[in-house]
C-alpha cells in the first residue's frame, strides 16, 4: 500500500529532507518555500526548474536541475537533483 491514496496529503515530511546536503548545492529551504517547489517536493512529484550552484575544492558548477524525493532501497527519502542538459547558451 502506497501513501498516495491520502487526499492532498503530503507523501513526505521536511524533516526527512536534508538540507544540509541541499545548502551545498545552493537550495534553500526558503527558496523552495518561496516558489511552490517544497509543496511539489512533499508530495512526491518533480520540482520547476531550479538553478544551482555546487561549489566545493575541485568543482565550480552553475547548472538548472529539477529536484524530487525518492525513496532507497531501504525505504530512507533522499532528494534526486536532475540536471536538465541544455544547449549551450550564446552571448553575443
């Protein structure tokens, strides 16, 4: 039995989001709030499009992802982050 068949009911809890591990790639809690993407996120579905930035010793990156819980093999929610590949974008 899945948690879906709740009504307009949140399949998770933010407390099972780390948001931690989000800060570091430049997503706030607030942010999320703010645009309607946290709802989306509890309620199992993929967020709009997000723009991130992960910044640690070796890596410097800019790129849009969107974002979604899913679920281990152990049953533990984790945020998938899905960066989207664009085309290159031209700056005249």
């Amino acid at each position: 039995k899945k948690i879906m068949e709740q009504k307009n009911e949140h399949a998770f809890k933010e407390e099972q989001i780390d948001w931690n591990a989000l800060a570091k790639a430049g997503i706030g809690r607030e942010q999320l709030e703010q645009d309607g993407n946290l709802a989306l996120l509890l309620q199992g579905r993929e967020t709009g499009i997000i723009s991130l930035r992960l910044k640690t010793p070796v890596i410097n990156l800019a790129t849009d992802a969107t974002l979604r819980i899913v679920e281990t093999p152990e049953g533990r929610p984790v945020v998938e982050i899905n960066g989207i590949h664009s085309e290159e974008k031209q700056h005249n």
